[in-house]
C-alpha cells in the first residue's frame, strides 16, 4: 500500500470545499443586466458570501467561477461582497446566472442577463417618455400634444433606428430600417408606425454608438386648448446611462385636491417586468413608518423587439385618493418605485397636474 504523508494528507484537507460550514451565496444585483451576444461585457455581481471562507486555502488557485446560461468564465475580481467577470458569447436572450465559489457553494438567479443582438448593441437606447403622433384628448377638455426635436451637433453622420419607409420608397428587406442623421442637421418628430391602441405613452429611439454623444434632443408637452395661457412642460429624453435598475426614489410629491397625479413607469429590457410601489407621508426628521399605499404594477408592451419602438409600461392613476382616508394628511408623499424582475432597467415619474390650469410639473427620481 501506498504511503500519505501527513502533510500531503493536510493539504489535500485544506482544499476540499467545506461548503456544509459556510453560507451559501447569494446574488443581489447584477449590473449591467444586458449585453451583445458577441460577449466582452464587463459585470458586477454583487451580493453576499461570494468569496471563499475565511482560513480557507486552495493548493491551485481556485477562482469563483460565473455561468452565463451554458458558459462558465472564471471571477476577475471577487470579495466576498462582489465578482467581476466578463461574459462569454451566448445566443440572444435571458439567461440564468450561477455563482459557483472556490470552495464549491453555489447559486442561482434565473433570467439574471439579457443577451441582446449584435445589431441593437451598436446603438444607444433613449427613451421618450411621452410621446403623440397627433393630438389626444385628456381630461377636463385639454387636448395634449407633444414636439419632438433631435440634432446632430457632430462632425460624422449618426444613424436613427427604428425608421419607417417613407411613403413611395422602395426601402431595403433589413432589420432595423434606419435614418442618416448628417451633422449640422435638425429632425422634427418620429415616423409614425402603425400599432393597435395600447394607452401606452413612451416611444424608443436608438441612435448609432457612434454618434450618440453627439445629438441633442428636445421634447414638449402642451395643452392645445390653453396654449395661448402656457408654453409646456419639458419631458426629459432619457438616455440608456440615465436608466435606473435600482430602486427609484420619487419625493416631494404634493399630495392636493387641486392636483391630479399619475404615476408612470417604463421598462425597456423587457416585455413584461413587475415593480412594487410604496407611496409614504413625507415629513421631517427620522422615520421609518408603514407605507400609506403598498401595491404591485406589471409595465407590458405588446412590441417583441429587437428595435422595438414601445417599452414595457404600466401607469397608476388617483394617488390622491389617499386623501379620502381617515388619517392625517400631510402636503407631501414620497414614493419607492422597486424592480422585482430581474434585468429590469427602468424609469419612472409622477405627472402632477392642476385640474384648473392644466399646467403639468414633473417629479422625477433623485
């Protein structure tokens, strides 16, 4: 029979995994949560017990490892807090992500990443939050309208995505159709695409990597019926490095019998994603009090992408209602706006308008 040393005996013990006295892991966020399917992106997955065990040691090196649906990639950073990896290649589509830790413990978050085309990932996603191709009736006689404007303030031509054949071309049997955008040149409006009503308000534009940096956009929201009393509201154009995968805190929102307020958030990872929304009284000084309000939205769009010209979206009308309920009132609301689907990247606001004036103020995460 063959002889162990006994230090060849301890050092075979101390690399054994010695998951059963550990934790196991957890995967909290993953950021970003979308990326080319040609792989090389850069994700941070933060959580806790990533790391190996304190005392432990490995005789060879034994990195976290990271799968991306059927592909595994060792950690290039990792604490116990967080790893860093890049993926690999993967077909288009949501995939699960499973942590494995030098010592063995495992996890799994499903759908944690969305591999997105190659095509799409050449282009920089901005979201219109509102957006008519004509006028639309609102409450009280308002009549809403809104004017779009995108300039090229570069020195290359940027391309726009999705855009529509113009009536009477003969146009190119490619995904997606797109629009040159020379330098110096100003664009009014979008095309308008044929899609069965959906009380869906947002609209998305894709602008070539290349020249995203470059374009300025404007985009206003006016009454018709009293533009002679109010010049609009500015709607922020939301560019894909503004999106929010984490918790959206909306504060200061009056709460007024005077004031309508409309809650509206958008997704554009995804065709369904679910959020859970806490509306508190806002007041001075340190509180951690119940929620007024707790409640679960579902934003959908009927539009499968890629280049798709709708994100998911879900609004919540009649906040004020709160004021009918037997508690004290205050003047102010603050609202949590949470993503419980993963990958979700998302925006959200409160549309504050005057019943009299039709004037409408924005609150927007801070």
């Amino acid at each position: 029979m063959k002889r162990v040393s006994l230090l060849s005996l301890l050092l075979l013990l101390a690399s054994l995994p010695i998951a059963a006295q550990t934790a196991a892991p957890v995967i909290a966020s993953v950021q970003p949560a979308a990326g080319p399917t040609t792989g090389g992106t850069l994700v941070t997955i933060t959580g806790t017990n990533l790391g190996l065990p304190p005392n432990f040691s490995c005789i060879l090196p034994c990195p976290a490892v990271v799968r991306f649906g059927a592909s595994e990639v060792p950690a290039i950073e990792e604490s116990n807090s967080s790893l860093t990896v890049r993926t690999p290649a993967q077909p288009a589509g949501a995939v699960d992500i499973t942590v494995r830790t030098g010592d063995g413990r495992t996890t799994t978050l499903p759908n944690a990443f969305t591999y997105i085309t190659d095509r799409e990932s050449g282009y920089t996603t901005f979201l219109l939050p509102i957006y008519t191709d004509g006028d639309v009736a609102g409450a009280h006689g308002s009549l809403w309208r809104t004017e779009f404007w995108i300039r090229n303030n570069g020195t290359s031509v940027t391309s726009l995505a999705p855009w529509d054949c113009p009536v009477g071309t003969v146009c190119p049997a490619v995904v997606p159709l797109t629009r040159p955008l020379q330098p110096n040149e100003n664009v009014k409006g979008l095309p308008v695409f044929f899609r069965p009503p959906t009380g869906n308000p947002g609209r998305l534009l894709f602008v070539s990597n290349e020249g995203a940096r470059d374009v300025s956009t404007s985009l206003r929201l006016w009454d018709v019926s009293r533009e002679a009393m109010d010049a609009g509201t500015e709607i922020p154009v939301v560019e894909e490095s503004e999106l929010l995968t984490t918790t959206a805190h909306l504060t200061s929102v009056p709460l007024n019998g005077r004031f309508r307020l409309m809650l509206r958030i958008y997704d554009v990872a995804n065709s369904e994603a679910r959020f859970r929304v806490r509306i508190y009284h806002q007041e001075a000084g340190v509180h951690s009090p119940a929620p007024v309000s707790d409640l679960i939205l579902t934003a959908t769009t009927n539009d499968p992408g890629p280049f798709r010209v709708q994100p998911a979206y879900v609004q919540h009308s009649g906040i004020e209602d709160i004021l009918n309920l037997p508690i004290p009132q205050p003047d102010q609301l603050r609202i949590e706006v949470e993503p419980l689907t993963v990958g979700s990247i998302f925006w959200t606001f409160v549309a504050v308008t005057n019943n009299e004036t039709q004037r409408v103020t924005l609150v927007t995460p801070q």
